[in-house]
C-alpha cells in the first residue's frame, strides 16, 4: 500500500465509493479502505434497489433533500455510469380510511420537499398499472424506480478506480493516531498509511469509526430486514413496486419490488438485529415475510422460492428517546480533517451521490481543490448476452466465441462476460465477485449448473489453487483440496 | 434366528425375512426372484460389495477417470483396495474395460476403467 | 437470421436424447440432429460413476460412463450429428429452437423437436431454510460434479439433508474419500431414495439416517461451521424442544430433482403442475403440436434404464408422425385417483395400447394398483408394496381400452 495520500476513505459502500468518484474529479491521492472481499457486501448490496422518490422524510432534513435531489439526477447517472435503472414508479397502497389520511399527508409532504407528479389514485387506475397490486386506493409516484444496487456501487468504484482512486480490499481501519503535522495515521489490518483527511463512511460501523476518528456519542442501532427472491416467472407479475401505507413511525411494512433484473423481491421486515454481522435468516421472520407479503402480492407462491438473503440498516437513534435520527454529515473544526457521515441507512442508495457532493464541499470550504484535467465520468459495464436482440448476440460471438458459450443458464451469462468479471477493475477474485458482477448463480438453480464453470475459470485465469477460492468474504473456502491429488488444487 | 435383509441385487430392492442358524437359511420370504435367496446366503457367509472411484490420468481433457471393480470384493476389505486404487495413474485416452491393477489386493477382482477421456 | 430446418431435432445429449436420436434413426428417419451444450454427449450420466445401471436395459450392471458410452457408440455408427457446445436458449411454439454456442447463434426448426434437457435439483432457496449463507453447502449434484470430475473435495465433516438417491450415493462417495458423513436428515417419515441405496450406500458405512428430522439453522458467517437439526411433526413443522446442533462444514442437499424445461417457458407448453414436466398424450407429445417431451425434463424418474425406455417409445411415436404427419387425437384424459401422485400420459386415445408411468404418494404396503374408465376396471395389479421413491410402469393393452371415457388410476 502507498503510504501518504490526501484523502483515506473508510468504507467502500455505496456511499464511501461514490465519494471516492466524486472526489476524483481533483487532483488527490486517493484511497478507499474495505474491509470486505468486495465493494457491496454489506448493507450497500442487501437492499430493495429502490430509487426513492423522497416523500417519507421531514422537509429539510438530509434525507429528504438528498433523496429528491438524488432521484432526479438518477437517468443521467445512469447512463454514465452504464448501469441497468427503471424509472418505474411506485404504489403505495392502502386499504383503511386512516391509510387514506396518511397517504394525504405524504402526498403533501413529499410535495413539499419537490416530489413531482404525486397522485392519489383509486383501484381502476391501480389496475390499469399493475392489477396483481393489492389494496382499495394508492398514492401513485411517478418518480420512483429500481435499480441493481450492486451494479450502482461497483460502477461508482470501477468509475474511481478508472480516475485514479486506490481500492484496497480486505482491508480493516482498526484505529487512528493523530501526528504532529495534523495528518492522520491510520492503522489497519494490512499495516499503517498517513493522509491528511480522513472520511469515515463506514456505514454500519459508522459510529464505532466516529469514536476512532474522535467524535464519540453517536448511536447506531442495527436494524435487520429479510427478504425472499422470487422466480423471474413471478416477476412476470410484478411491473412496479407496490408498498403498503406507512406505518405511523414512518417505516415501510413488507412490500413487493420487482428488481431491474425481472424477480420479485418480498421483504423488508423490520427486527433488532443480534449484532452488526447478523445476517441469517430465521424462521419466524420467513413466516411473517409469506404472511405479509401475500397482501401486497397475490403471487406469493412457494414454488417461486429461489433465495432469502437479510440486510441491515444502520439507523442512527437519539439516545434518550430512540427515535430515529437524519443522516450525520459534518466536519468539525475541533476535530479537523475528518469528514463524518454516520447513519446513513435508507435513502441512502438515493443519497450517495448527493451525500458524495456535500461531503467534497466540506473539504473544498477548507482548502482549494484542483480540478483532475483527465477526470471521466463514464464507466462501460460488462455487456450482457442476456440484454441483447438475436443480431446483437450473432454479432457479439463473431467477434468474441466466449460470447456464444452458455456458462449460467438461468440467467444465460456467458463465458465472455464471466472473464471480464474475473478480471474487474477491482480486483475481486472471488465467486460472488463473478455473481454480482454477471448475475451468474442468481437465477432458479442458484448455481447448479455454472457454480463449477465459475470456479475452474478462476482458477485458470487467476491461477489461484482451488483450496484458495473463496465464495464470498475472506475464509469462505469451497475445497479442501484434491480427491486424488494431481496439481491442480 | 431371523433377520431382515434388503436385497441389494437389483432397484426392486426386496424386504427379504430369513430364518437362518449360523450360516444355514432354512426359511427365505418376500423375494420375488430367485437371487434374493442367493443375496441372503452370501449376506451371512461373506457379504460382497462392488465398489467405484476415479484415479488420476494425465494429458487427458478430464484430470479424473472413473474406475470400479470387475467383481465384488468382501465388504470388510473396501477400505484397504480404497488405498491400493489411490496409488493409481493412467495416461490418455483411457478406454472402457481396461484393465489399470490386476487382482487388486490380492482378492481376485480387476479395477478397470469405466470411462473413455480423451487426450488433450 | 437463417433458420436451418431438419426433419427430428433433440435437446439434449444425456441418455434419454440419445436413445430417442438412435430409435428414430431406426424408425427410418433420416434427418435427426443432437444439440448438446456440453463438449460431450452422455448427461449427468458422465458424473454418476457408481455401478448399478443398465440391469433392465442391457441385463448387467454397468457405471453411468459405460451406459452412456454405448449409446454414445451406437449414435456415432449411425452417423448421428451431434452439435455439442450448442446451448439451446428457447423454443418457439413453431418449433423454432434458438441456440448458442462458441460457433455463433443459430436458429434451428425440427418438423419434431424432442426435448429430453433432463432435470436440476432443488436448492436451499427452494426449501427457504433459515439461517446463515456461508460457504460449503452444495446440492449432491455439484458436489458429484466437483468430486467425480473436477478432482476437488468440497469438505470433511458432512451433514447431508434428504435421502434422495444422489444424496446417498455421494454419503458412500465422500465416505470412501475420506470425508466424515455425520448423518442424513430426512424430513419424510420414510426415505425418498431407492431402499437398496439405503442399505449399499448408509447402512454399510454405518451412516445414520434419520427419518422425520430436518436442518431448522444454518452456522457460520465465512464457511458452515454447523445446523441445526430439528424433529418434524406429522405437518413437517419442527417440534420445539428438540434441536441439536451438529458441528459440519459441508452440508449436501439431496432434497428433489425439478424437470429442466426453463427453454420452453414463453412456447406455450402446458406444464403439468405435479410433475413440473410437460402435459403429453401416449405418444408423448406436448400440446404444441410435433413437440415431445421423455425422460427426466418429462417426469423425474429414478432409474436410467426407464428413462431410455421412454425416449424410445418417444421416438416411435415421433417417427410414426413425421411419417404420417399426424398421430391419433388423444381427447381421453387419465386422472390421478386416490394415494397417486401424478400419472404420465395424461392424455390417451383410447384407441391403442401405452405405458402408464405414476408414483405413489406415501410408502404402502400389499397394495392393489386398478385402472378403471367408464366405471370399469381397465387393469388390476397387485404389489407387495409401493414407494414413492419407486416409480410404477405397466402396460395398458388396448384391448382393454373404451374410446371414450376418461381412465383413472388409483392404489389402494
């Protein structure tokens, strides 16, 4: 690792990364610590994939401001960043007269805070938009959208790396000692390196970075939400993403979304999480999950079932009265070069960008920021077979023969786009680097079938030993070793 | 003495009741063919199990082929042909039938290859 | 894009495409082509090393390899023409096959197209187990695959869920490669697999099974460091009170094959919702006229030599209609009756003799299998016991049959 750079950015989340491309357009060195095997493992990737509209938050606060304006500039972003995005717009539905006043009342506060084109509608026109959406009435938003949030964030970061930012992956900031220059030491688990500011975006250990970095008292509780993955034949189904009227705490019960790829999400529920790694699964929640999600979704069948995965939110609470507090985005005097940003939880997928702007205008209020003459805000993505007409995929082989050969069926990934996976700007070498990147192993047999292309082709491309393949985070080994000896392993 | 046997010689998989004293049946019920009482008999004097694998083989397309016995070998010594089978290597092509260890252990059977791999 | 056009086209290169290719070239039928997305012909049979198959079909007891390799060999005499390397994408109501392969992407249209893809196992997103996702939990499957082909291990501790017949088969092939199998957990009351593969494969490694028990938790954030097993009720709901944790890093599924008929999605096909196969008539024929449908993409069987038998009987029917260009109209339809899970056909003409495939639903002993149409008894056949995990063929003469009139099977 490099040992000084201008800015060290703890956290290569969503948020951490759009930073670390929104600070590239400067003339900074530039690093990004994770201390994951990948950019979105976390509660950057383990999420709806909503583009908020912005019409739940309290008119000036953070949240509300950076959702709007995050929201608007998303079709831009987009297409920059060479990213799939819908703007499919959203139900909220309601069954209740009390749901009725509460969808009024959004109406209005969403209005306030610049959310165009909000609409209360009634069930003939809910049916003429998605008749498999539940409830009497709903508050139509225009605006809404999806999105793959793993794409988001890894193209965001491939973008940095494009423009010069460092990623450094397996990487833990476990502390920081301040020098007698002012710059920061940072210490970490791959030895030390010194910058002169510091970001802390480190999502779920935000508030435990902030006590590091010498802000202490804020808290972070870990609130966990599960999901069930349906089958793209339910996704057939679902065309917009359908919620039910907010709760009175302004929190969303379990909803229905379709993802931008075709499946249909159902979750997220809403628990304490054990701890802020506690990502499993439980009984209870699946049983409340088919229970809640079969009103917002008449397709809720078990047959539809290919995967549960589960999320968590880092909110930020008041610690006398736990109520949920606005994202933390500060830079204090007393506590110079250090850019904090704490509890950032939903919207923040809508946020980060707006978020990664407001955090460079706290560096630049305090010092001159170069523009980089070579900044380019345009990252090409891997083309997908998948998403290509009949002449496109002929044209694709001819060039490519990788292209033509079928490496996951489900969700007809090829061999071509599995290599330039393998060999991604950020250097990922691990097989759900390939899934994220690829959407290998996400359709119906979950890997069945291309599983044991994806890990012979890491093995050939990187010439790693099989025993070293891990499936995800550092220790998730697949192999013990040969069955019979040979090289290989 | 009695004792319930499944017979393993074809997919019917008979529940096959014999009555029997030390290695003499006198009594066989629920076979439905005549290997079942044939099973039950080899299943008290020296039961008798087949037994597949794969051994390395080098310049092939596949770094395995698969390997079992011509003949089924006593139960108790599988383990130990596990072992003599491991020391084994062929180089492609491989060719079904072919014999890679005669008489393994001693006990008769041959392992031979099951499976065509191609050279590279 | 050109559209190549051949008389017979089959999907897939495992046992059952082959046999049909073979049976149809010997039906007299010229022009048959293979597509196979694999570098060679022979399915899952490549991976399936153990010995025991080929007793009905060629009276002796071969390994999956050597099974395959003679229709492989046959196929080859004939002159068949394999594509390999050739994934099918879709099919098109008309019959219009899309498929991809390093090659380039080409659209090919059979006056029959035979679809015989096989079959893919259900996953642990399937089963919605709770718990955490870490590394080391593979279908049997996948496991066979990494071990019997790739040369790799997958783990050393193994817990293995569901008795389905890969899942005992890999208990022995782990076993004999060192691996520790702790146990086999099956949630049914009774085992799913063939009982001969209980007593080879469990029972003389001294494997414990345990009936009416399933994996309630999953442990272990980077590999599978334990699960959880719970006891089941008669509804399959864990009983409170009787979990217990075993320490594994490998847990291997054998909980169900589903048909593999994902390409057909969007033609139309009707799918029958037991089976997750198509719906097909005695001739084997789905409702999209020249297309058919045998072995495990039809009905998951459980033996090798049945799915041969049935893509034969496939290909004389398919032969039969290339030839005359129509088959007999199959109005009657055959019901599933009491204790009876599915039944293939479900569509008959009542005019000639076929096949009746059908599984039970629960394990029964003495029973009494009897086919009645019109209020009659068109069959009546008696067996010492049926399985689910066995599925039960006879022949229905045609003598026998009305041709009006819907049959109905039942075991009682």
């Amino acid at each position: 690792m490099q040992q000084n750079y201008d800015v060290v950015i703890i956290g290569g989340g969503v948020v951490g990364s759009a930073i670390a491309r929104e600070l590239s357009r400067y003339r900074l060195r530039i690093a990004v610590l994770e201390k994951e095997s990948d950019v979105c493992t976390q509660t950057s990737g383990r999420n709806t994939g909503m583009l908020h509209a912005g019409f739940l938050y309290k008119t000036g606060t953070l949240k509300a401001i950076c959702a709007v304006e995050g929201n608007q500039e998303f079709d831009q972003v987009a297409a920059e960043l060479d990213i799939p995005f819908k703007r499919t717009g959203k139900l909220i539905v309601g069954f209740t007269d009390e749901d009725r006043q509460r969808l009024e009342n959004f109406k209005a506060r969403g209005e306030a805070n610049g959310v165009k084109g909000l609409e209360i509608i009634d069930r003939k026109r809910m049916d003429e938009l998605d008749p498999s959406a539940g409830g009497n009435f709903a508050m139509w938003c225009p605006a809404s959208g999806i999105l793959d949030p793993f794409l988001y964030t890894i193209a965001l970061a491939e973008n940095a790396v494009h423009n010069g930012v460092e990623y450094h992956l397996n990487c833990a900031f476990t502390g920081e000692t301040r020098q007698a220059d002012g710059t920061h030491l940072l210490h970490t688990t791959q030895g030390d390196v010194s910058t002169r500011w510091v970001v802390n975006s480190a999502g779920l250990n935000s508030a435990v970075v902030s006590e590091q970095l010498g802000i202490p008292g804020y808290v972070i509780k870990p609130v966990k939400g599960e999901y069930f993955v349906l089958d793209k034949l339910a996704g057939q189904y679902a065309k917009i993403p359908v919620y039910p009227a907010p709760n009175p705490d302004n929190t969303f019960d379990t909803h229905a979304t379709p993802t931008v790829d075709g499946n249909v999400l159902v979750g997220p529920d809403s628990q304490l999480a054990r701890d802020f790694q506690d990502y499993e699964s439980t009984q209870a929640a699946m049983d409340g999950l088919i229970e809640s999600g079969s009103r917002m979704f008449k397709h809720m069948d078990r047959s539809y079932f290919i995967r549960n995965f589960a999320g968590i939110r880092p909110k930020r609470i008041d610690p006398e009265t736990g109520v949920v507090q606005d994202f933390v985005l500060e830079c204090r005097d007393e506590v110079p070069g250090v850019v904090n940003l704490v509890g950032i939880e939903s919207p923040g997928l809508t946020s980060a960008l707006p978020l990664a702007r407001r955090a460079v205008a706290l560096i630049a209020q305090r010092e001159v920021l170069t523009p980089n003459p070579n900044f380019d805000p345009v990252r090409h993505g891997i083309r997908r077979f998948a998403d290509m007409s009949d002449e496109e995929r002929a044209q694709a082989i001819a060039e490519n023969p990788d292209y033509g050969e079928i490496y996951c069926r489900c969700e007809k990934v090829t061999r071509a786009e599995i290599l330039q996976a393998i060999h991604n700007p950020l250097g990922v070498h691990t097989v759900n680097g390939v899934k994220v990147r690829t959407r290998a192993t996400m359709g119906r047999c979950q890997g069945g079938y291309c599983e044991t292309r994806i890990t012979e082709a890491l093995h050939q491309e990187l010439g790693e030993a099989f025993a070293r393949i891990d499936l995800g985070p550092q220790g998730s080994w697949m192999f013990t070793g040969s069955v019979k000896g040979g090289d290989q392993a | 003495m009695t004792r319930t046997f499944t017979c393993i010689i074809c997919p019917n998989g008979c529940e096959i009741t014999a009555q029997y004293e030390g290695t003499r049946v006198d009594a066989i019920e629920g076979a439905t063919c005549p290997k079942g009482a044939d099973y039950v008999r080899q299943e008290l004097t020296d039961p008798r199990r087949n037994i597949a694998t794969s051994i390395l083989v080098e310049g092939g397309e596949l770094p395995l082929v698969s390997v079992r016995l011509d003949k089924p070998i006593p139960k108790k010594d599988i383990f130990r042909v596990m072992e003599a089978i491991n020391q084994l290597k062929v180089t492609a092509p491989t060719v079904i039938g072919q014999v890679v260890l005669p008489d393994v252990c001693g006990l008769g059977a041959n392992v031979i290859i099951t499976k065509n791999v191609a050279a590279l | 894009m050109n559209v190549e056009r051949h008389q017979a086209v089959v999907v897939g290169g495992g046992p059952a495409g082959l046999a049909a290719a073979i049976q149809l070239r010997e039906k007299g039928i010229d022009d048959v082509v293979i597509l196979e997305r694999e570098h060679r012909t022979g399915g899952i049979l490549r991976q399936c090393i153990h010995d025991g198959f080929g007793l009905t079909r060629f009276g002796e007891t071969l390994s999956g390899p050597e099974y395959a390799q003679r229709f492989v060999d046959r196929a080859e005499e004939l002159g068949i023409p394999c594509l390999t390397d050739t994934t099918v994408l879709t099919l098109e109501a008309d019959r219009t096959l899309t498929a991809s392969g390093p090659a380039g992407l080409r659209k090919i249209q059979g006056d029959a197209v035979i679809l015989t893809m096989g079959c893919r196992e259900r996953t642990r997103g399937a089963l919605a187990i709770p718990g955490s996702r870490p590394a080391g939990i593979y279908t049997a499957g996948v496991a066979q695959e990494y071990i019997n082909l790739r040369n790799l291990m997958v783990g050393r501790e193994v817990v293995i869920l569901g008795s389905g017949d890969i899942g005992l088969i890999m208990a022995r092939r782990m076993t004999l490669e060192g691996a520790h199998v702790k146990g086999v957990y099956e949630v049914q009351p009774y085992p799913s697999g063939l009982p001969r593969n209980i007593e080879q494969c469990l029972n003389d490694y001294n494997i414990p099974l345990h009936l009416s028990h399933t994996v309630t938790d999953i442990h272990g954030r980077e590999r599978l460091e334990g699960v959880t097993i719970s006891q089941v009720d008669e509804h399959f709901r864990p009983i409170p009170g009787t979990e217990e944790r075993v320490d594994c890093d490998t847990l291997i599924l054998s909980v169900g094959l589903i048909p593999a008929g994902d390409i057909a999605n969007g033609s139309g096909l009707a799918v029958d919702g037991r089976t997750k196969g198509a719906f097909v008539d005695e001739h084997y024929q789905t409702n999209l006229p020249g297309v058919f449908s045998a072995g495990n993409v039809l009905h998951v069987h459980d033996l090798v030599d049945f799915v041969s038998l049935e893509a034969e009987a496939l290909a004389a029917a398919a032969a039969e209609y290339l030839k005359q260009g129509s088959l007999p109209p199959c109005p009657l339809e055959v019901k599933a009756g009491k204790n009876v899970g599915h039944v293939i056909p479900q569509r008959i003409s009542g005019k000639r003799g076929f096949t009746l495939s059908l599984r039970v639903r629960q394990p029964m002993k003495k029973v009494t299998l009897t086919v009645t149409q019109n209020g009659r008894e068109v069959l009546r056949r008696k067996f010492p016991k049926a399985l689910p995990a066995e599925m039960i063929q006879l022949a229905v003469a045609a003598e026998k049959l009305e041709t009006t009139g819907d049959l109905e099977v039942s075991v009682e």
